[in-house]
C-alpha cells in the first residue's frame, strides 16, 4: 500500500515539474496535438519518472503512450 501511495505522489509531483495537467478529462488530452509538447519533452518526463520509481519501460511500452493517462498506466502495472 505504501509503494502505491509512494508511486503516486511521485507522479504527481514530475507531471506538475513538467506543466502537465493530470485531473479530470485533462488527462486524457493527447500529447503532441492537444498538449503541445515534442517528442523529446514526453521522453524527458519518461526518463525522469523511470528514474525517480527505479522502473524501466520497454521500448514497446513507450510507443504505446499517447497520453498523461497513458503513462500513468505504463507506471502503475
């Protein structure tokens, strides 16, 4: 239960380094076209929460994410 509160709040606290709104329907915009952000600013929030959780994303993982719901979901599993 600890790690899972621990994982949240670390995610939390790097979307909102990044600007990124993670409430409500905002979560669900697209990267790219309804957040304007470039592909190396989704990598850096990637590179940033896989070293804050000790957790490494396979490669297929990372194109798979779409949106801040999706990596969310990327580091809960």
């Amino acid at each position: 239960m600890k790690s899972r509160i621990r994982k949240s709040r670390i995610l939390i606290s790097v979307f909102r380094e990044f600007g990124i709104p993670i409430t409500g329907k905002r979560k669900q915009k697209q990267f790219y076209s309804e957040i304007p952000v470039d592909k190396f600013y989704v990598e850096g929030i990637l590179f940033e929460l896989e070293c804050r959780l000790g957790v490494l994303l396979e490669e297929e993982d990372n194109k798979k994410i779409h949106s801040p719901l999706d990596v969310i979901r990327s580091f809960k599993d």
